[in-house]
C-alpha cells in the first residue's frame, strides 16, 4: 500500500482530469491500450514527484480492477494461492471473497434478511477497499450527536479499526486502515423500518 502522506491531491487530481479528457478523445481504442495510453500520461507528467505518479498509478490499477471484474474483461490471472484464474493485478477477488465467506458465521446483525444482504454483497466484491460489512456498535468510541435529519440522527464517531482497505496476499487476510472518524445515522423506530431500508439498500 502506497502512504498517501504529503501527496499534492491538487496536483494528482489535475493529472487524472487531464487524462480522462484524452481517454474522451480515443474512445476508439481497447481498454488495455487505454490503460497504457494513461499511465503514460502520468509517467511524462512533469508536475508530480516519482512518489506521486506511484500513488496515482496504483490508484488507477486498483479502479480497472474493479471495472475488469464488473464487466469481466480483461486478460485473467492465474491465482497462486487459490489456483484460479481472476481479473485483478492487485489482488485476488476470488481469495477475497472466500475470506470473507470463512467469517460470515463470526457475525450476525440480528436479522436474517440484513444477514443475507450484507452476505451475497460480500460475495459480489470487487474491491478490498469497497466492502459492505457488519459493524458492532462496540466498535465506535467517541461518539457526537452533530444534527437531526427527518427522522435520524447524525453522530460523529471514531471507528476504532476502521474499514478494510488492502489484501495481503502473503497473509491471506484483509487489512484495516486503522482508527479514523466517520458518520453515523441513527434511524428512529428501525425495527418497523427493515423492509423499506432493505429495498433502498438492493
């Protein structure tokens, strides 16, 4: 994982605008020669330090990997720790995903229908940084009611492991990012609300 410390996000976004604005242009080539065509866009880039065209390079790997399993195209991998074949340079999806599968029993929201969904989400993953999961509510310090929205409330809170962010292929184990401040909802009457949120949520 690249540390995305004393990054000029300024300067990384205006590479990144510039290149979307070429991929506009060349919408007639295939997908692997646009993925060369940036990331030589960000190599030539006079503008940002080595370390920068590092980070945005692995930033825009990790975003045609999602998009290669989504639409499954793309030259397949073969795993070599799950022996399949998969989409994504970075990772495994298929390894992520049996991970985890081998946690789903350690879990459990208190309702089977929230339980499946969160489920077959986590089965559908394309992105170690874009899981859906349970959290317990032990799992939040410092909580700070900041307003009241129709009928919710919004807190602030400190998740004390925060969300996944990487695989670790040697380990085998998705990695967290580590304590960080994050949003709360709190809705009124959940318990009478289930189907309506489930329908928003699918």
């Amino acid at each position: 994982m690249i540390d995305p410390v004393n990054l000029r996000m300024d300067s990384i976004s205006d590479c990144r605008q510039m290149a979307i604005i070429f991929m506009k242009k060349l919408s007639n080539i295939d997908s692997s020669q646009m993925f060369k065509f940036i990331c030589n866009i960000v190599i030539n880039n006079l503008h940002l330090t080595q370390y920068e065209k590092n980070y945005l390079i692995h930033d825009l790997i990790k975003t045609r990997d999602s998009q290669n399993i989504i639409e499954k195209v793309g030259e397949r991998r073969l795993c070599k720790y799950c022996n399949n074949k998969v989409f994504a340079i970075l990772y495994c999806e298929d390894c992520v995903r049996n991970y985890l599968k081998s946690k789903f029993n350690n879990w459990s929201t208190g309702s089977n229908n929230i339980d499946e969904l969160i489920r077959e989400c986590q089965i559908y993953s394309v992105s170690p940084s874009n899981i859906i999961e349970w959290i317990p509510f032990e799992n939040f310090e410092n909580i700070i009611p900041k307003t009241e929205c129709g009928t919710s409330l919004i807190y602030t809170a400190t998740w004390k492991n925060g969300p996944y962010i990487e695989w670790d292929a040697e380990q085998q184990i998705l990695k967290r990012d580590g304590k960080g401040t994050y949003i709360l909802k709190s809705l009124n009457n959940s318990n009478k609300i289930e189907e309506g949120w489930l329908k928003e949520v699918i």
